[in-house]
C-alpha cells in the first residue's frame, strides 16, 4: 500500500491496488490506464502457502463499527484500494489469515493513512 501511495505522489497520477481472492492470493499495482506494474504473490512471501486472504479467527470486521467480514476478505469498493497525487484515497481492509488463524486486517483510510490491525483471540477485538 505504501508502494501504491508513493507511486501516486510521485508520478502526480492516480495508483491502484487490485486484490483478486480468485487469484489464489495475488494482487497487483496498476497505472490509471490499468497497465500492471507490479504483480505481487503471497507465495513469494511464504513459499509454502501458508498466507492468503482469510478471517483466521476473526469474528467481525476491523472498522470502528465492526459488523460482517467481506465474503472475500476485501472491503475496498471493487476490491481496487485507489490512491491519488495526494497520498488520499479509498477507504477499505484487505483481510490476510496464516495457517494457524492468525489474522491481521491492513488497510487504508480516505485521509491515506495506512494501517495494520491484528486480531486478539483473548479480547476477540483488533488491535
């Protein structure tokens, strides 16, 4: 997200992220016209596929509100998390789990803040 943010600040141009869960956990950064600059796998993080998109043991969602988990574990609005030239954007969590149900819920708000919350099974809260 930092990446994307960046990007958009720099080039004075709009940046997205585009999450695809049917991707078998991939998502990619894209140009305003949709040319793919980077592909990203969680493979090449954990080259033994223990991280993907996923609630782990969580029970809501991260916003202040909390409420239902997207189906596909992302809220962003038409899974893309859009940044503009001023490090603004789309409001939304992406939801990634391990395979001990770890999860952690990172995100972005309108205001471009970017953060990290991860889920505390004793509190059953975000934190």
């Amino acid at each position: 997200m930092q990446l994307a943010k960046m990007t958009a600040i720099r080039s004075d141009k709009k940046y997205k992220l585009v999450f695809s869960n049917a991707g078998g956990g991939t998502y990619f950064l894209q140009r305003p016209d949709e040319t793919t600059v980077k592909s990203i796998s969680f493979l090449d993080y954990d080259p033994n596929g223990n991280i993907g998109y996923g609630r782990g043991n969580a029970t809501k969602a991260a916003t202040t509100s909390g409420g239902s988990l997207p189906p596909d574990f992302i809220s962003y609005q038409y899974n893309n998390a859009v940044f503009n030239s001023r490090g603004t954007g789309s409001p939304g969590y992406v939801y990634l789990a391990n395979s001990t149900g770890t999860a952690y819920a990172i995100g972005s708000w309108s205001s471009g803040i970017i953060v990290i919350k991860k889920w505390n099974d004793t509190t059953k809260n975000w934190e």
